[in-house]
C-alpha cells in the first residue's frame, strides 16, 4: 500500500507553541495511530512532533488526545485524596493531577483523563508544554503522550520498535540497530542512490503486528543527515557530539522551510521479508549472517527496553498505584515481551557488521540478491 505523501518540516521555534482555533485529529501512523490536539507541536513526542500530516477521522485504531489548555487551576485536596509525590488523585478515579511549582510564578500542571478508555487525554498548561528538555524526574509533555499511546498499542497487539524499514518487491526488510548505528543513513542512501527500487517506509521508529511492518513516517532524526544540510545546522550538529547540553541550542533554533523537504511515495504497510539487526564492529569486516533466535530475541528486547520506558513512566506508575485493577505496568511488559518473541519467531533474522555505516546497503543488497 503506497500513497503519495508531501513531508515539509516547517520553520519553528521552541519557544512558541502552535495553536489550532479548534481540536483536529492528526494522523501520525497512518492507519494506526492520531493525535487529536490544539496544538501543531508536542515537545518529544516519539512519532513526529510537528503535525503536518493528513487529517484523519475519529475511526483510527489509537487516538490519544493532547490539549493546551491554560485555564487548568491548581489541584484542590479533598478528604478521598492520595498524593504520589507531585501527583494527585483518588483511588478507582479515572483521572490524574500534577501540580508542581517550579520557581516563582512557574508552575507545571498537567491532568491525565480517561487512561482505559478509548481516547485517553492529557491536558498540560502553557508552562508545561514549552518545556524542551528532560530535567530530572520532569519529563516533558511529550514523553508522557508518547508513553500513552505506547500502552495503547502493546494493549490491541501492536508491538513500537526502534528500527527503519525500507519496501522492495512488495516486502518489508525492517533494520534494527541501538542509536547512531546506521539505520538512518542506510535509508536515505537507500533512497537516493536506487529511489525507483526501494520505497520510504521508516527511518527510526517501525511498528508490527508480528507479521506487517508499519510505516512511522513523520519522525525527525534524519534531519541530522545528508550533504543539504546550512551552515547553522552543522555547526549545531558539531556542537552536539561535544556536550550534550548544547542539544538545547539546536532544538531551539529555527530551521528554514526548505531544509528538510521530501516528496516521495510511502509505503504505508505490508508483509515483513527480513528483521536485519545491524551492527557497527571496530575491525574493518563486512558480512551478514544468519542469527540465533534466541540471540535475536535478546538484542531486540534489550533495546525496546532502552528505547522504550514507558514501565517507569511516573505518570503512568502514579496512575498504577491508584488504579490496580484497571491498568497494570506489569501485564504490558509480560505483553510487549509476548509481541518481541512472536515477531522473531514468525520471521528471518539476520546480523549485518560493518564498520561504517555506508556499506550496510551494499551488506543488504548482497542479501536480497542471494534470496532472488
């Protein structure tokens, strides 16, 4: 299934936040996942923060809700009340407080509505949704929504995975390897040394049903690659790999329109071929093999694991610990690691080694060509 798809990642500024006059459902995964929000950016939201996507219906698998709404009033105790450090709520309530006051007149509030229900929402005030960085146990807005629609999916059989995936012949080969291994590199070099060969599917984040790759086409790590790219933004990139504290420069800073534009078919869905586990050795080999299951079970687990924490979540074990019966952590780590086996089991696993990043087309190549 391919659609024609128009990615503009527009001229921003942290600082701000875009607000719609009214609530609009955004597609985020096609066919799986919306937003429905009043804003047009969420901070840290792990499947694309800026919506510039299609509008969707109300009839998606996954909508979670996200509202700007600066009218939320500080939490008011009553004698049913349980306070969780920063946290507010009653037990059985279906809905969850935080209220934190952060330096003078700052203050942070965000309410948690409807966790098991169809649309859950989380509703943060000005302040709170501008907050552009992790800042101890402060996690930004978007983390949490991230986390949410996470549970969402482990709960109706769909497992998130930090991986790319690329179309050829009709088949997903999806590309699995920890950060600043190679998955976005072999993506865009994929598509712009044979674009009339393979189609853009994912180049970070992939979700499956354990049979189906499914596209996350909005996310933004790619913005880090490419010869395209200003002055500005490799001097940011430099100063990045120095400290990771100038991360707050470069998010800050406002990208020109024209940066980043990809005008290419998406392949929205279809049937997993391989799960290629990418890995970047120190010795200059090149070579792909056949891997365990077992081992394949274990990588990919350990890194949903790293990539994924939604089980230490605090707003979400804050929700926990009052509702029990209704939402357990537990039960959607038991599910996820269920979902992870089923996955590698129903599929071809292979490593790839490689040095440098560049050759781990030709490595795929190599194997596509010994499967034809």
């Amino acid at each position: 299934m391919k659609k024609e798809y128009s990615i503009l990642f527009l001229k921003y500024d942290m600082r701000g936040v875009f607000m719609n006059e009214r609530e609009t459902v955004f597609e985020v995964i096609p066919g799986l996942l919306g937003v429905k929000t009043n804003s047009r950016m969420i901070n840290f939201f792990k499947f694309g923060g800026i919506f510039l996507a299609e509008k969707a219906k109300n009839d998606l698998p996954i909508i979670v809700k996200y509202t700007v709404d600066e009218s939320i009033k500080h939490y008011e105790k009553r004698t049913s009340s349980v306070i969780f450090h920063h946290y507010y709520g009653s037990y059985s309530e279906n809905q969850l407080y935080y209220d934190r006051q952060i330096f003078g007149s700052l203050k942070y509030r965000l309410i948690l509505r409807n966790l098991t229900e169809r649309i859950p929402e989380i509703v943060v005030n000005k302040s709170y949704a501008k907050l552009p960085l992790k800042v101890n146990n402060i996690l930004p807005p978007g983390l949490h929504l991230s986390d949410l629609a996470i549970c969402k999916m482990l709960e109706l059989g769909y497992l998130p995975l930090s991986a790319a995936a690329l179309e050829f012949e009709g088949k997903a080969f999806v590309l699995i390897a920890p950060p600043e291994t190679g998955k976005t590199v072999t993506v865009l070099k994929a598509l712009k040394e044979r674009p009339n060969v393979y189609t853009y599917m994912s180049e970070d984040m992939v979700i499956t049903n354990g049979a189906e790759a499914i596209s996350c086409p909005f996310t933004l790590s790619f913005r880090h690659h490419g010869s395209s790219r200003t002055f500005k933004e490799k001097f940011f990139n430099s100063l990045n790999k120095l400290s990771p504290i100038f991360n707050l420069v470069t998010e800050k800073a406002s990208w020109p329109t024209d940066t980043y534009f990809i005008k290419s078919k998406i392949c929205k869905k279809c049937k997993i071929d391989s799960i290629i586990l990418l890995h970047r050795n120190m010795t200059g080999d090149k070579y792909f093999k056949q891997l365990d299951k077992k081992e394949a079970f274990n990588r990919v687990w350990n890194l949903n694991k790293y990539e994924f924490t939604y089980y230490r979540n605090p707003l979400l074990i804050a929700y926990s610990f009052l509702n029990p019966r209704s939402f357990s952590l537990k039960e959607l780590e038991e599910t996820e690691r269920k979902l992870v086996k089923e996955f590698v089991n129903n599929n071809d696993t292979i490593e790839m080694t490689a040095e440098n990043p560049e050759d781990f087309l030709l490595l795929l190549e190599q194997y596509m060509k010994g499967r034809s």
